[in-house]
C-alpha cells in the first residue's frame, strides 16, 4: 500500500514538473508578445535656456552670462517687463558681466571685475546699469547704492523679431568693441574701450 502511495505521488510530481516546464517557456513567449517597448520621453527643454557670449578684445576677455527667455506670443516691452523699471536683464538669476581688464563705458570706467547686468527699459531711453552684485536672483536683491556705472542709451526699433533675449560681444579692433541686447523688436547696443 505505501508504495503504491509513493508511486502515485511520484507519478503526480513528476507529471507537476513536466507541466512547470513548459508552463514557463509559454508564459515568457506570452510576456515577450505583450510587454510594451518603453521608449525614454523626450526631456523639455528649457524656456529660458541658460547661455554666454564672449569675445576677446585684444588682451580683454569680455564674458557674459544670462538666462535667455523667449516671447512666446507675450508683448516683452511695455507689457511683460513695465517700463521705468529695474529688470535683471534675463531669466531667473540676474545677468552677469565679466571683464579681464579695465573698460570704458559712456566715458566713465568699470574696472576689471564681476557685475550685475540689469538695465530700465523706457519707449525712448533706457538706463544701462553695472551693479557690484552679480550674484542674485532676479533683481530681489538689486539695490541702487551697490551700482557701480550707470549710462543712457537710446533702443532702437526693428521689424524683424527676435524670439529669445540675445547678447552679442563684437570687436571693433584691438582696444575697443561693442555689447548689444536685443529681444522681441528692440535691441540697445554700446561701445567699449579697453583701458
């Protein structure tokens, strides 16, 4: 009696593990058949991309560095950004401006260092602004007594739009050169002389 208990039960397992494997090999041809490929999404890219402009002048290393925000269908001047008021002259962290060697600037000097970039737009003026703190968020840390060269210059008007804020450094020749902002139908551009 007990061996035939054992026979049957052995009978019964092994018939169990014949099952088992092809069990698997069915289920993995089935996994394999309905398992979904996964494709990575694209990662956004950024609205206000972080990015430099540069350019040698002479011995001058004239750098600087700024988030660029696009219009997105917005009214920038005016509208966005008010007029006759402090803008950080980019995105997120105010713009910086980095020189090597002692400029000239609307006939006053900025000496070699780091500034804050922030300008006051205005239809007919606005008021360029170098500030001895380059390193703040936007302008909430900005304060009129830390700047250090402040100049008009008048914007001129264009009808080809620029999608996103741009800064361009070009030299003239070897001691002098010109920086310029331009965003939406605007652009303000200034000389440079190296000391």
């Amino acid at each position: 009696m007990k061996k035939t208990i054992v026979l049957f039960v052995s009978l019964i397992l092994l018939a169990s593990c014949k099952e088992n494997t092809k069990e698997p090999q069915e289920m993995e041809t089935k996994e394999v058949t309905e398992e979904p490929l996964t494709v990575e999404p694209d990662k956004k890219k950024p609205l206000s991309p972080h990015t430099s402009a540069m350019a040698m002048v002479g011995d001058a290393h004239i750098h600087i560095d700024y988030s660029s925000p696009g219009m997105r269908n917005r009214m920038i001047f005016g509208g966005l950004l008010p007029y006759d008021a402090v803008w950080q002259a980019g995105a997120h962290n105010a713009t910086w401006l980095e020189t090597n060697k002692d400029l000239t600037i609307a006939g006053k000097e900025l000496k070699a260092g780091k500034y804050g970039f922030f300008v006051i737009p205005n239809e007919k003026e606005w008021t360029v602004i170098f500030n001895s703190n380059w390193n703040q968020h936007g302008k909430d840390d900005y304060n009129e007594k830390d700047d250090v060269l402040r100049f008009k210059v008048a914007p001129t008007l264009s009808e080809e739009i620029v999608e996103h804020l741009t800064y361009t450094v070009t030299k003239t020749n070897e001691t002098s050169g010109t920086i310029k902002l331009a965003w939406e139908k605007v652009t303000i551009m200034f000389p440079f002389q190296i000391k």
